[in-house]
C-alpha cells in the first residue's frame, strides 16, 4: 500500500492521531480491495468465498510473490483471524488460514492456530458497518491450550472496520503476546 496510510490502521487521514481503536502495533493490507483495475479484491474474494477455488489458487499465488512490508520480518510466529467451523465446512477452506500459513511460510516463522472464533458468532461480511462494530468481545477467544508469545503477526483475508482484528488482537495480548502486527491481504476503504 501507498507511504501516506497510517501504519496501524492503513488508513489516510492526514498528521492526527489514529482514529481507530487498535490493539496492535502495526497493520496493513497488500492490497486495496477497491483498487487497481481491475479492482482484484472486488473481482475476486465474493467468488473465492463462494468456493471458487481457481481464484483462490491464483490469489494464493499473488499473495506468494506480493511485497511484505519489512515490519513483517521481525514476528516470532503468525496466526489467522478465525472463522467459524461451520463456515469452514461450507466452503472447504479458510482463505484467512491458507494465507497466513503461506506467509509464515515466507517469513520462516511458525504458524499457529491460536483463536477460535464461537458457532453463533456469524459472518461479519453479512452485517452492516455499526452491526460490524458491536462483535461481542468474547467471540473471539484463544484456543485451549495457547500461549503466544512475543511479536505475533495476524493476518486475515479483508480488514472492513476492523472489528474482527481488534477482538483477535485483544485475545492474543490478553494470552500474553507480547506485540500484535496485523497484514490482511485487501483494505477495504
């Protein structure tokens, strides 16, 4: 993304302070999901979502050879934003996991399914921008057994308002991260 954007919520709004509630240091997003023509998010994420796997397969391969930014480089581990199991069973994927396994991949860092995301905690693609916003904290939580440690980098598949990052990052430096870094591939401005 371009230098003007903010590095923590990979917005433009000029020399303010960040407006947006984040609990994580840094974040951006490879891509605009409105921009480039064609606009790739916009062309592509509505059908992968609907389980269009060659356009998973031809986005996982952009994500393989896009840019990183170099604050990317100093993570101790990556995870995902979960989504729910009954949305990964309809679909016969999560492109928020594939992506950041891909990544961690890149980086050299392990990959870790750290949260879990509750069976009525729903799509947050299907509501609205203040419905968005409400997400219960506690929808969002660190599986059984994790501990994450040091500078954790979150990586999801579209940062909306970030609401879904904001709980994600909440349970990780509740389960003792030391540092949250968030990278969705598409910012959807």
């Amino acid at each position: 993304m371009s230098n003007n954007r903010c590095p923590r919520c990979a917005l433009v709004h000029g020399d303010e302070a960040c407006p947006e509630a984040t609990a994580w240091e840094l974040g951006d997003a490879l891509w605009d999901y409105h921009g480039g023509r064609p606009p790739l998010g916009a062309l592509l994420l509505p059908g992968i979502k609907q389980g269009e796997a060659g356009w998973r397969q031809a986005l996982l391969g952009r994500v393989a050879k896009a840019p990183l930014p170099a604050w990317a480089a100093e993570v101790d581990a990556v995870t995902a934003a979960p989504s729910t199991l009954h949305r990964r069973w309809l679909r016969g994927f999560d492109l928020g996991g594939e992506a950041g396994r891909l990544i961690a991949g890149r980086l050299g860092r392990p990959f870790e399914a750290t949260l879990t995301k509750g069976w009525l905690a729903g799509r947050q693609a299907a509501r609205t921008e203040s419905e968005r916003r409400r997400l219960r904290r506690r929808a969002i939580a660190l599986r059984r057994g994790c501990l994450p440690r040091g500078i954790i980098l979150l990586v999801d598949d579209v940062w909306t308002t970030g609401t879904t990052l904001l709980r994600c990052a909440q349970a990780l430096m509740e389960g003792g991260a030391g540092e949250v870094r968030v990278l969705t591939l598409f910012r959807a401005l």
